[in-house]
C-alpha cells in the first residue's frame, strides 16, 4: 500500500540506534564500511544516539571520514523515540534497519538493493540473523538454542525468497520497511527497550500493522547479518529477564477480552505461571535444557503478563 510522501533524495538510508555501547557500535559501523555499494546505489547511514554518557559521539564522529553518516542525538530514553528520530530524519526511499550490535555480511546491502528493485509493491523485508556468541558458550545453550532462539533474534527462513506473513516476521535488528509506510507507521514508545525495561516488539507492531492494511513483506535470504552474544547474555537469568519483559509487552499490546478474573489478573496465566514454574524447577534438576527451557520460557512470558494486566 502506497502512501504520499515527500520524494527521497537516496535510495536507502541505513538506521542503527545506539545507547553506551560504542564498543559494540564500532564493531558495527567497521563491518558496515566494508560491504559492498552497487554501482549507482545512493544511500546514507543515520545513527541515533539515545543518550550515551560513553565514547559513542566520538565513535560516530570517526566513521563519518568513512561512511556516508550522519549523527543524531535523541535523548529522552527509549528505543522506539530512538528509532522515531532516524525516521524522521531518513531520506531514502527505505529505512534500512541494523542493530548496534549486529556485523553485516559483504552482501548485505547489494541484496536489499535487489529486492526493493525485485519487489517493489513489497512493504516490508527481512533477512537472516545468525548468533556470534562470545567465547566459549556454555555447555546447556546448546540444548536450549532452539527453544530460545528469539532471545537472541535467531532467525533463519531458509535459501529462497518466500513471503512473510503474521507466523514469520523478522526481527528489528535486520529488517527493512519502505519509507512511505515507515513514516505513516511510527514506533509505539510504549514498546521497545527503555533502559533496564526490555521491553519489546516494537518493529513486530509495525509489521502487523502493514500486513493487516494488506502490504505484503518478503524475506532476503542473502541478507545476512551476526549478532553478537556477549558473555552476560549466556545465562539463565538473562533468559529469564529477557521472556519476563516479553511477557510484559505481549500483555501491553493483546486485546481486551471477557475472561473470569483473580486478584484483577486472567485466572488462565496464574495458572500458567505457577505451573510452568514448578515444571521449570523440577526440570531443571531431572531433564536436559532441550526440555527444561520450554517451561522456563513460559513460566517467564507469563508471568511478564500478569503485570501490565494489573495495571490496567
């Protein structure tokens, strides 16, 4: 669905927001500098610093001698303000979205590129993530990957082109969107991170939002991005952080509905909670991850459900 809009002055603008982690963002933008450009192609980088008290400013100062960059500083908190910023100030005729904390493979940008020309009734792209995580990883994960991959915004779709739909989004750290949908679809601030508020899906609400407008979505199987897994994020209790706040997005966005009531929550994710729980406990003793993460995941999102509920 096409939508009026000022013309673009570049093909594509490349958006990454960024919070204290210049480290990791200039990893990001080193790998960024070395993909490959078509011929003709015209494009930008815009990063957003969401507030950083570290070395961030000077980071993006070095790679604007070798990247078309621009900097911007948006600094009330929060992913969704940060991500709203660099659309307001893209000037391609698609966002181009990457994470602080993702490495581009040489072919990224060439196969964007050939999609939107491929497809260019398509709204929204996405391409594979694959997790690059640091040192060693610990024995369980392995068991567990599969289980919680989204953790860690896993997503393999397979070597052909297939159409996304509601069941088989991308994730926000390697995505695209046409400008002209991006701006009519802005980010919800009250999803996506805030600080130590993991909160989540953000680009996934945008997404839905296209579909159930009729646009259509397309996954770009040689759009291959790593995402780096820091130690700290190799543990159960990031896990456990990390679904909890999924639950409370989930419970954020999910629609009103008649249900029977217990201490003002849904009586059906008690019960999912203090099941799950107890299954995660026993399991983890008893059962190899493969098993025992299924029920920690669970317990976890439900009970981030139950809290936004109370609130309401």
């Amino acid at each position: 669905m096409m939508h009026e809009s000022a013309a673009p002055i570049v093909d594509v603008t490349v958006a990454i927001c960024t919070r204290d982690r210049c480290e990791l963002l200039e990893r990001a933008l080193e790998a960024l500098a070395r993909v490959e450009v078509p011929n003709g192609l015209r494009w930008e980088v815009v990063v957003v610093d969401n507030g950083s008290s570290d070395a961030t400013a000077g980071v993006i100062a070095r790679y604007a001698a070798l990247l078309p960059l621009r900097g911007l500083v948006e600094r009330p908190a929060g992913l969704s303000r940060a991500r709203n910023a660099a659309v307001q100030a893209a000037r391609g005729a698609y966002v181009l979205w990457m994470d602080d904390d993702v490495l581009v493979e040489r072919h990224w940008l060439r196969a964007y590129s050939d999609a939107f020309a491929r497809w260019p009734e398509v709204a929204f792209f996405g391409g594979p993530i694959e997790p690059l995580f640091e040192g060693e990883p610990v024995r369980w994960l392995a068991g567990a990957l599969p289980n919680v991959s989204n953790a860690y915004a896993a997503i393999d779709l397979g070597p052909e082109s297939v159409a996304l739909d509601g069941d088989t989004l991308p994730y926000g750290a390697n995505f695209a969107v046409r400008s002209v949908d991006q701006r009519v679809h802005r980010f919800d601030p009250a999803l996506g991170r805030r600080g130590a508020r993991m909160y989540a899906g953000e680009e996934w609400a945008i997404m839905q939002a296209l579909l159930a407008e009729g646009a259509q979505g397309q996954w770009v199987p040689a759009a291959r991005v790593r995402h780096i897994i820091p130690r700290d994020r190799q543990s159960v209790g990031y896990l456990r952080r990390y679904y909890f706040w999924n639950g409370t997005s989930l419970a954020l966005v999910r629609q009103s509905r008649d249900e029977r009531m217990l201490f003002g929550r849904p009586r059906w994710i008690w019960r999912e909670a203090v099941q799950q729980e107890l299954m995660y406990r026993v399991r983890r003793i008893t059962a190899p991850a493969s098993t025992w993460s299924v029920h920690m995941r669970r317990a976890s999102t439900a009970w981030g459900m139950l809290q936004p509920v109370a609130r309401r």
